[in-house]
C-alpha cells in the first residue's frame, strides 16, 4: 500500500499570496515594512512564527495578548479570501494527480501547517479525495520536525518507506526526509535540491510511474 501525503500552500493551492495581503495589511498598521520578499520566509511557517518575523522586521515588542489579537485580526482578513476560493484555485494538474492516485488504490493524505487547511480542501471541494487530514490544529511542532507527516501516514495506516510527500518549502522536504519518506519537491529545483526529485508543477509528474 502506498501512502501520498500531501503539503497545502504552494502545492494544492496558492495561498501565499492572501496570506501576504492580510499579514501586509497589519503591518502596515503597526508601521512595519513588508514585502513580498519578506513573505517568502513565512512560506511554509506556522501563523506564530509568522508574526514573529513581521515583529522582528520592526523591532517591535509585544505581549502575548497583543499578539494574539494580531493574529486574529489577520486571520479574519485572510478568511475574507478564502471564503472567495473555489475548485478553480486548484493548481494545475492537482486534480488529476490525486484522481489517478485515488484510482490505483494510494491512500492519500494532507499534511499542512495552517489551521485553515480543511476550510480550503472544502472550498475547492476535493475533502473527499482525503483518507485523511492531518494540519495546524493537530501538530505541536513544524516542519522541518516530521510530527506532521508521521501523524498523516499514522492516520492512512502506511509505512514512512512506502509514503511520498509532495512538498513546496525547504522546511518540508526536510521533515519528509528526516521522516524517511520519499520528498517530491514543486518549484525550483536549486531552492529544494534537497528533495529526491523536483518538479515545476503536477503536469510534468509522472503519476502512474509511482506505483511501478
Ligand atoms: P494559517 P502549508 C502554511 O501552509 C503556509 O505556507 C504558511 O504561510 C502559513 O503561515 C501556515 O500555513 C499557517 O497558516 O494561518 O492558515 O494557520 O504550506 O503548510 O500548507
Ligand atoms: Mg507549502
């Protein structure tokens, strides 16, 4: 039995760019400069993580109930985005590459940091290609600590050899490595050289050569 693990942003869909509108947003408020270079460092990094670093472009101190209604704000700014998304935010060759899994029998699973993930996966109405789920809400540690993929091949009952583990960020391919499972980078081959193989996008995967 195979087991196909699957990261969220960057992989399933293209958030980063909501995300970078909302947490933009706030900064602006708190007088912090941000940019879409500054956003790629939050690719990947959990909603804390994130606010840390926009606190740390701006040298600014805060308490932790400050930071937390910082982080509600910006994710109620997010939601307005994501309650917009449908099945055409689904990047290309997504669709038919969890099909054709589906169909030969893998068993698949989503392996994401945000704690929005089920929100989208029903937005963009794949949720019942999923055995399972495994996202922000249920880890206590992010990549690259494997709990995520480890939870997620758990849940579809596969071995850590017999998963694969698409992947987008750095941080990713690392947990998928140090889980011992097979990482497919999607984007540039020079930022994720450390994955097995990468690819540009799910159009130019081979789908069904994972089951030779
Ligand atoms: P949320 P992934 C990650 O998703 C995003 O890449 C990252 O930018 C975001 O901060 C994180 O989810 C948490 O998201 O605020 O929705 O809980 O790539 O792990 O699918
Ligand atoms: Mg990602």
């Amino acid at each position: 039995m195979k087991g196909f693990i699957f990261d969220l942003d960057g992989v399933i869909v293209d958030t980063a760019g909501y995300h970078f509108q909302a947490w933009k947003k706030l900064a602006e408020e708190l007088g912090v400069s941000f940019t879409l270079e500054d956003n790629e460092r939050l690719k990947g990094v959990s909603r804390a993580r994130s606010l840390e670093i926009i606190l740390e472009l701006g040298n600014i101190r805060a308490s932790e109930a400050e930071k937390k209604v910082w982080m509600q704000q910006k994710n109620e700014d997010y939601l307005e985005y994501v309650n917009r998304m449908d099945r055409q935010e689904l990047l290309p060759g997504v669709l038919s590459a969890l099909q054709i899994l589906k169909d030969r029998g893998g068993k698949i699973a989503l392996g994401s940091a945000s704690k929005n993930a089920r929100l989208i996966l029903e937005k963009t109405g794949i949720m019942p290609l999923f055995d399972a789920v495994v996202d922000g809400n249920d880890v206590s540690r992010a990549k690259p600590d494997p709990e995520v993929f480890v939870l997620a091949a758990a849940q579809i009952g596969a071995e850590a050899p017999d998963c694969v583990v698409f992947e987008d960020s750095v941080a990713g391919i690392r947990a998928a490595n140090v889980a011992g499972m097979t990482s497919i980078g999607i984007g540039d081959a020079g930022t994720l050289h450390e994955a097995r193989r990468v690819y540009p996008g799910f159009t130019e995967i081979d789908i069904p050569a994972f089951f030779e």
